[in-house]
C-alpha cells in the first residue's frame, strides 16, 4: 500500500542517514513524549537479557540521577539487591522505570563524565544509558554465552541509535567506561552483572571541520532500471 510505502521509506532514510553524534548540545531537554516512546521501545522485548541504568541529565518531568530499567527475567534478579532501592518512587515514574538516585545536575555531570573515561559526550547528553547483563552465570554455564550477550548489547545500541534519529536527536555508543565503579554507583551485584556496553542520546552540535558523505553513495551512481 502506499502508507506501507512511505514508511518503509521513512525507515530506509533513518537507518541510511544514521551517524554517531561527536559532541551534544548541554541545554537540550528531551521531550517526556520522546521518552516515553523511547521506553515502550525497550520494555517491549520481554525476553531481553540486558537491562539499562540511565544517567538522566536533561528530560522533562524526571529529576536528574540514576534511574534503573530491568528488563526481561534476569532484571527481577538486577533489583533484588540494590543498595538504593529505598528511593524508587515507582508511583510517580513511568511503569517499570526505578529511581536509584537523585543527584544535583552538576554532580551528575561530573559522575557521569568521570565513569565514562572523562568524556564529555557522557556529561552533556540529554541521558546516557549502561547496559547490565548477567555476565557470570550465563558465562559460566556455557562460556561461549559472552559473545551473544555482547551481541544482544550491541544490537541494542544499534535500535537505540534509529530511536534518536526519529526523534530528531541522535546517539553516540561509548565503549570505553570504568565498569567496576559503574556498578558500585548503581549498587550492582559485580559478582553476577557486568556492565557490557554504554549508549548516549542528545541534541547533536556538529562539528564543521569533520566531513560527512551519504551512506552507500554507489547506489546513487547506479542507473535507474
């Protein structure tokens, strides 16, 4: 149909027009509308093996600080011994979102700077997410289990990547963080979950001096058929 059309069209222009963002606008709020889609998006896989601690900086209607989004049959277990749990105030967040802790905007910053190898892109997002797995025991049962939980966590940044596109934001993987003490400020069990991977999302500032072509350009080059 032509509204199947459109949107596979729509669809092929994010994922063709998706690049990492270099460096975030500080002020931005995300919307609590994106947000929310953004969550709907990642309760949605009930099987998932990932959940996500976030670093709210900037969204409207949330206090900045660390929140928690279990997820799937491994994120009851993620919860089960958290330091903070005291401070969910599950009846004013949206469903399934935990508050760990609140922190002044500046503190946060500065945290979330310092844990992501004192990256900047980590302080000046609207938020940045830590993916958690349940490395050991899965590990441990079957060793090869590391490379799909890997996968999982990066299959992810990729969705979350199209997500910011969509909403006219864009994101940033970061691969280098200090994991020991990210689990240590979400009071995480290190002996079972291991943070694999991180993700940021914000408004975009770019940078003149770096060059950008199209994706695939070769394709333009083709003849029509």
């Amino acid at each position: 149909s032509r509204a199947r059309g459109r949107s596979a069209g729509r669809c092929a222009a994010l994922i063709l027009g998706r690049r990492s963002a270099q460096r975030f606008d500080p002020a931005h709020v995300m919307s609590a509308a994106a947000f929310a889609r953004l969550l709907d998006v990642l309760r949605a896989d009930t099987a998932a093996r990932v959940s996500l601690l976030l670093f709210v900086h900037r969204v409207e209607g949330l206090a900045p600080g660390l929140y928690l989004l279990p997820r799937g049959p491994w994120g009851g277990r993620l919860t089960e011994g958290l330091a903070m749990a005291a401070d969910r105030q599950a009846g004013r967040l949206p469903a399934g979102l935990l508050q760990l802790q609140t922190m002044e905007p500046v503190a946060l910053r500065r945290a979330a700077r310092s844990l992501h190898c004192h990256q900047d892109i980590a302080a000046n997002a609207c938020l940045a997410f830590g993916m958690l797995a349940p490395f050991a025991p899965l590990v441990e049962a079957e060793p090869a289990a590391y490379r799909d939980l890997l996968r999982e966590a990066g299959l992810l940044g990729q969705r979350l990547y199209l997500e910011a596109e969509a909403m006219g934001l864009r994101g940033t993987g970061i691969g280098c963080f200090f994991d020991d003490p990210v689990h240590e400020a979400a009071g995480v069990d290190a002996a079972c979950f291991q943070a694999l991977y991180h993700f940021t999302i914000g408004l975009p500032v770019d940078d003149v001096r770096i060059e950008t072509t199209p994706a695939y350009p070769f394709l333009a080059e083709e003849p029509a058929a």
